[in-house]
C-alpha cells in the first residue's frame, strides 16, 4: 500500500516539478503564467460544452491508454498504437460508406473491422515478437508510418469524394456511433473507453489469466517456470492490445469525424501511451491521467485565442511532464529494485 | 477622496473618452485569420497581407493556428467565433472547410472568408483568384518565346508550347483555357499541346509527362499540377528546356529553367477586403470576390535570372496585354463560373 502511495505521490511531484518548468517557458514569451493557467481551465471547463469538448479529447487518448495498459501490463511495449488507430479509422470508415445496412448491424460490423483492422496491423510485429524476440518497440514503431502513408494512399487515390478535401465520402447515418448530448460531439466512444478501463482492470486483477499475463511481465522467467506459455501469452496480449488501438481509429471515424481524412488523428497513439505510462499501466489510473491531457488539450485551443501564448506550448509542458516522469521512476527504480532481476519493466 | 484625486480621476476619465473616439475614427476592426499553414507559401502571404493591414489600417490582428488535429478544428471556430470580437476570419485549408461551414451558418454575424476556393455554402465570404486572367499571360509569353525560337538559348523550332495539368477538373481547366487563349492572341501559329497527370501527387508522373512534351517539340511547359508539378520545374532543368511555376514564386525550383511563375497573391487579396470592411462595405454571405490582374491579386512574374533573355519586345507585349486585361479590353474565357 505504502509503495502505491510513494508512486501516487511520485507521479504527482513529478508533475508539479513540469508545471513548474512549464511556466518558465511560459514567462520567455511575455505572457503571464497564472493568465495562462485561467484561460486553460476555463477552456477546459469553462461551460458545459467546453466540459464536454475535454471529454470528447479525452476519449482517443484513454481508448490508446488502455491499449498501452494492456501490453505494459505483460511487460510489452506497443508503441504502435497510432498506427493501429489510423487503420482501424479507415476501415471502420470504409465499411460505414461502402455499404449500406440496418442501423444495429452497420455500426458493429464498422466497428469489428475497425477491431480488425487494429489486429491485422500489429500481427506482423506480434508474430515477431512472440517467435523470435524481435524488439517490439521498434517494429511497432515503424509500423506507424506505414499505416499513416498507407491509409492516406487510399483516401487520395481510391476513395477521393469530389471537391477540394482529401477525404473520404461520408459514412451512412446507420454506422454513426451516437452522440451523449445535442450540444457537442461527444459520443458513446468515452463510455466504451470507460468499460474497457473495467474491463481491463477486472482481468488483471480478478482473473486467472490476467493475474498469469501480470506475473509473465513482472518476471517472465518465473512465469515460463509456472507453466506459462510466454510465446502464445506474448502474441495474444499484443493481438489484444492492437485491437483496442483499432477500436480507438473506429471510435474517432464513426463517433466524431463520419469519415477518414488525411490528418485523421495525429498523435493520439502517443498520447496514449504517455497517459498509460504516468498511470503507471492502470487502467483505472489512465481514465485520470487521459482526462488530465484531455483537460490540457481542450484548454490549449481556447490558449491559442485568447493569449498570445501559443497552443505548442502544450506540447512543451507535455515533453516536461514525461521527462520529470520517467526521472522520477528511474530514481524510484534505482532506490528500491535490486532483487527486480529479469524485469524488463515495472509496473 | 481627496481634491487631487478625484481630478486625476477627471482626467483619466476624459482620456479614456478621447482614446475611445480615436478607436472609433480608426473604424475598430478586428481582423483573425484560422490556418495550419502559416509558415509556408500561401499562408506567408496571408500573414503578409494582415500585417500590412495592421500597420496601414490600424486594424487588430490574430492568427490562430490550427495545428493538424481534425478533432481541435470544429473547438478552435467555436472559440474564435464565440465572443463575437472578430469582424472579419479568413480560413485557408480544405480540411478546415466542415468546421468553417457549421462555424458559419451558427454565427452569421462573424464574416468568414475562405481563400483560394469556392464552396456551396451561402454563409461564407469567398476570395477567389482569377487564375484564368495569369494564366492568359503565362501562355502569351511561352507562345511568343516560342514564336522566337532558336534565336533563344536552349529553345527548338517546334513552335509548340506544353500544359500540365493535376486532374482533369473545373478549376485546373481553367488554368489552361486562360493558357491557350493567351498563346493564340499573342502567337497565333503556335501548337499548344496539353496533357494531365490524373494525380496531384506525383512528381514523377509530371516529370515524364513533361519529357514526353519536350519530345514533341515544346520547349516551355507550365505546370498547374500541385507536387506533381514540382517534377514538371525539375524536368526543365535536367532537359535544359523551360517552364512556368505556378500560384507561388518557383522561380527557385530549378533556377535559369523557370521562365515565370504565374503568383496568386494572397496578401494583395487579403488586404483589400480587409481595407473594403475599413472603408464600411459589407462582405455579403456568399459572395465571391475575385482578385485578377487588374487588382495584382494575380500576376505573371518573370523569374529574374532568366529576365535577361526574354527578348524586351516580347517584355513590351506581355505589358500590353496585361494592360488590356485591367481594362477588360481583353475577356479572358473561364470554365468556373
């Protein structure tokens, strides 16, 4: 409970530490910290439209989260996730215009496919990774450039709809995934992120299997010892991770955009990651911390506006905020690991 | 509250009105503009534009820019829109063009202008360029550089001269009627052989296009293809012949091969609709207004390191006919309208 605590109380230093940092940047560019601080805030929440504008940032970067969550989980790095995103955003996207079927149908065949497509696209990374040990950061990495220039190839070249955008027809109205309220975008895609954080935490915690993925990523020597096929464990995990990452491209296609365009979601995959890691891999934890760079999305697009300090400065606090992050659990690592043998990493 | 004070209230009081009167003389408009483009080509030119505007015309200006998130775009008009304080917002970007329509029809007292394209909403300003009118002078100096043949250094006698086109579509047709019309008024004996990529997006596809025209006796080829059009300026330079940039200045593409580049001038067309809101007109929803010759929205540029070697008459004629242009004795046909 105590070591829980020290990694809250960590996290949060860390983070304080970045903000910190953060309003230096700030200060460089002759706007007021505190005028920016406001400004985002209410950007975030300042009405009820802007709430809903932070949750609708928010579901991408949880969906991607709780893919990440799933692979660090067994001690695997997807970092593939925006790949996986553009794919599954495609061809849910390809099925929503392609076919017209009854509204139930539509959306779940769109969705499989978004599902599919995730799987499809970390398969050969998986299989790799599995049989032969194949790093799995670096493939899956790669892989993300391929699916951005393979899926705008498509849209520009094959399903091009009249006019100057580079953007697919729209999506028939029976594969929409719904809107929560009349006033914003915001869709059923955040409740499916937030079952899936459940879901997720529910396996890891209260199954047989989850507690065995959980043990393979603390210790996979142990592990392979208890009778654990690593290969096949290592395979399903990121097959699964990489569906999560499609339904977060299927979320986006037929929840906001009802079409594939270039430039469909530009990393979100990363975002992901960024909130799984802060989370330290919980998928309860990620729901906070997806919120929190939802909150600081939204807020930065009233910042561009309203200041004269530029959205980019974002980013900034975001690039600070990873690296005070992983510091701290270095330092964390270094003081308490030393019976941690064949850990890869530590979650 | 003492003596002193309450007349350094006085004071400050009459100030503030003074300052006020001077706002209101200066026509308070407050100009933004919404891209994720500002750092090159046209949107340098936009920025180009509004910043003349704040020093002459004393207006506000800001640049929003929209970073490459489809999900922020529909948030960012919103927020723009939102307070109302803006009177005028130029958009530039296809992908913008969903948020920019649903922005426009919510909040039909914030005139949303869109650059470079013309779109079925009835609530949004167009500026427009009058690509047909450059074009007509692109095709009146190829046609008589052609005309002059061997006389110039690396041109054959094939007395033809070559288009390129990205798709066979309205607006790049009207490129090249403009282009055709102006090679016969000034060089009636000259083939005009043009073909199209089918892609915008190939710069490979416009480089060979571009030598199979050379190959049929055009020695200057004008581009109006996009990156396809990048392969057309470099084929130039690898057969030694000659081409024609476009929208903005490729002079610098493959320098000595691009004779001219026809220019979109944004800033000039930015600017002035800008100075028309100073002066008090009203941007109507849904008008289009067009920048052309006459105006210098739109304008032949002689690419500098090859000014030298077109011939001063050929200068003399291109001057005339731009002139004829401005003063509508010359229509130039056009496929958009």
């Amino acid at each position: 409970m105590s070591d829980r605590f020290d990694s809250f109380f960590g996290q949060a230093l860390a983070i304080l530490f970045a903000l910190g940092l953060g309003a230096l940047v700030i200060l460089t560019v002759d706007e007021s910290p505190m005028r920016v601080l406001v400004t985002l805030l209410n950007g975030a929440f300042g009405s009820p439209e802007r709430i809903a504008g932070t949750l609708l940032q928010t579901t991408p970067i949880l969906i991607c989260g709780i893919a990440a969550c799933i692979s660090f989980r067994a001690g695997l790095f997807n970092i593939g996730i925006e790949g996986q995103l553009f794919m599954g955003g495609f061809w849910a996207t390809w099925v929503g215009f392609s076919f017209n079927l009854p509204p139930a149908l539509h959306l779940l065949l769109a969705m499989a496919a978004a599902v599919f497509a995730g799987m499809a696209w970390i398969a050969i990374p998986a299989f790799f990774r599995a049989r032969y040990k194949t790093n799995e950061v670096v493939s899956t990495i790669l892989a993300n450039y391929v699916a951005i220039l393979i899926t705008s190839y498509l849209t520009i070249n094959w399903f091009k709809r009249s006019g100057g955008q580079s953007e697919t027809p729209p999506i028939f109205e029976s594969a929409y995934l719904p809107e929560l309220f009349s006033f914003s975008r915001l869709n059923w895609g955040l409740i499916i992120g937030l079952a899936l954080a459940l879901a997720v935490h529910f396996f890891f915690t209260r199954t047989s299997r989850g507690y065995a993925i959980s043990e393979m990523g603390a210790n996979p020597k142990f592990a392979e010892y208890g009778g654990i096929d690593i290969k096949k464990q290592t395979f399903l995990v990121l097959i699964a991770s990489g569906a999560v990452g499609g339904m977060a491209g299927g979320v986006e296609a037929l929840g906001v955009h009802h079409r594939f365009m270039e430039g469909f979601a530009p990393g979100f995959g990363f975002d992901g990651v960024i909130a799984a890691l802060l989370a330290n891999g919980n998928p309860i934890g990620t729901i906070f911390t997806a919120l929190f760079f939802g909150a600081l999305r939204s807020g930065s697009l009233l910042l561009e506006v309203d200041t004269t300090a530029s959205r980019e400065i974002i980013t900034v606090i975001q690039a600070l905020i990873i690296l005070a992050v992983s510091a701290q659990i270095t330092i964390r690592r270094k003081a308490s690991d030393s019976t941690a043998g064949e850990r890869r990493w530590k979650f | 509250m003492s003596r002193w004070s309450r007349r350094l209230v006085a004071l400050c009081g009459a100030s503030v009105l003074a300052l006020a009167s001077q706002a209101a003389l200066a026509k308070d408009v407050s100009v933004a503009a919404i891209s994720g483009y500002f750092s090159q080509g046209f949107g340098v030119a936009i920025v180009e534009g509004l910043k003349k505007a704040e020093a002459d015309l004393g207006v506000k200006v800001k640049l929003v820019d929209t970073g490459n998130r489809a999900l922020d775009y529909e948030e960012q008009f919103n927020n723009l829109a939102k307070g109302g304080e803006y009177d005028i917002v130029f958009v530039m970007g296809w992908e913008l063009v969903d948020a920019l329509q649903k922005t426009a029809e919510a909040y039909p007292n914030t005139k949303f202008v869109f650059i470079d394209g013309v779109l079925d909403s009835k609530h949004v300003v167009y500026a427009n360029f009058a690509q047909n009118e450059g074009s007509f002078l692109a095709g009146a100096l190829a046609g008589l550089m052609a005309e002059k043949g061997s006389e110039i250094d690396g041109l054959g006698d094939g007395k033809a001269i070559g288009f390129v086109g990205g798709r066979d579509i309205p607006v790049i047709r009207d490129f090249m009627v403009g282009y055709e019309q102006g090679a016969k008024a000034a060089a009636p004996d000259v083939r005009l052989d043009a073909v199209f990529a089918g892609t915008f997006d190939d710069p490979a596809k416009g480089s060979e296009l571009t030598m199979a025209l050379y190959g049929q006796g055009s020695d200057i080829v004008y581009n109006v293809a996009g990156p396809t059009g990048e392969g057309v300026l470099q084929a130039s330079a690898a057969a030694g012949k000659y081409s024609i940039g476009v929208d903005v200045n490729q002079c610098n593409v493959a320098p000595g091969h691009v004779m001219a580049s026809m220019l979109k001038n944004a800033n000039v067309a930015v600017y002035d609709l800008v100075k028309d809101v100073v002066d008090g007109k009203t941007l109507e929803p849904g008008s289009v207004h067009t920048a052309n010759v006459k105006t210098g929205g739109v304008e032949l540029l002689l690419c500098p390191d090859v000014a030298d070697k077109i011939p001063a008459d050929v200068k003399a004629k291109l001057e005339e006919l731009k002139a004829d242009i401005a003063s509508g004795k010359i229509k130039v046909a056009t496929t958009t309208q």
